[in-house]
C-alpha cells in the first residue's frame, strides 16, 4: 500500500467518523429541542449541590440514631462490622424511601403549567381529571404511592399524568 492509498483511507474513515458525529450532535440537538419545549416542566437536579445542601443535617440525624441506638458508648465490643454495615445500609434505603414518599406527593401538589396537559399522543389540549388518581411506583429504594391528578384526551380515548 502507497502512502498515497494509506492517507485515502484514513481520509474515508475520517469521514465516516465525522458523519458518525454529526449524527450524534443532530441526536442530542433534538434532545434538547425537546428538553427546551418541556423547560417549563422538567428541570435537571443538581444533584452535587442538592446533597451539599443536606450533608450536615444528615451527619446530624445519623448522630440521632447512633445515640438512640447505642447512647454515647456506640454499638456494643464484638459487634461486626458486617452487620452494622448491614443496618447502615437499611437505614440509608428507609431514608430515601421517607424522602420519595415525602417529596413526591408534595410535588403533585404543583400546579402544572398549561403544556403538560397536551395530550402526549396528539398534542390537544386536554382536560383534567376532578379526582387525583392512585398512582405506585416499585423504586430502588422500594414502593412509593401518592396521588396526582390525571389528564385525559377525548380524541385518543387516553389517559396520562401531566406529570410524565
Ligand atoms: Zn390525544
């Protein structure tokens, strides 16, 4: 192969690359094309600094429960490291589940804006239900129920959650 044939070859694969790109810049375009249409419904969390937020008061009801577990001499001598590991790990899925089936419900307390009752399906506008429905989900942290109000749309005979 003549370096002429070498660098005609790479040439082409550069190309293949840079449509491969291309392709993947129009994708995430799209993609936020439709986070700018919902921006009035979906925000990204900053998690980092959510979690900063409540840190220190996490420390403190970690405190909390070590001194009502144990009081100020912490868990008995021998007691192994596996099972306080085991416990920690149960503590930490309750707080989480408490946080979900807190945040949740209050966050379906919200007033949607006026675009999350578009129908998802064909875009009419749609009316929304007079009684929130039951709704459950099975999370990693285990089940959450709350209710929220649902929409539906006349024309496709569907129901949704505004909130989806
Ligand atoms: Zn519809």
């Amino acid at each position: 192969m003549t370096e002429m044939q070498l660098g005609g070859a790479q040439g082409a694969v550069c190309q293949a690359d840079r449509r491969f790109v291309d392709r993947g810049r129009e994708a995430r375009k799209a993609e936020s094309h439709k986070e700018k249409k919902g921006d009035d419904m979906a925000q990204a969390l900053d998690l980092p600094k959510l979690i900063d937020e409540v840190r220190n008061a996490l420390a403190g009801t970690a405190k909390n429960a070590v001194q009502r577990l144990w009081g100020e001499a912490g868990p008995p001598w021998g007691t192994s490291f596996a099972e306080l590991e085991d416990l920690a790990v149960q503590i930490g899925r309750i707080l989480g589940q408490q946080l979900l089936a807190q945040a949740v419900p209050a966050q379906a307390q919200a007033t949607p804006p006026a675009t999350a009752f578009l129908c998802p399906t064909c875009g009419r506008v749609t009316a929304s239900a007079e009684q929130p429905e039951p709704r459950a989900l099975d999370t990693d942290t285990g089940p959450v129920a709350w209710r929220e109000p649902a929409a539906s749309c006349g024309s496709c005979r569907k129901a949704f959650f505004p909130s989806e």
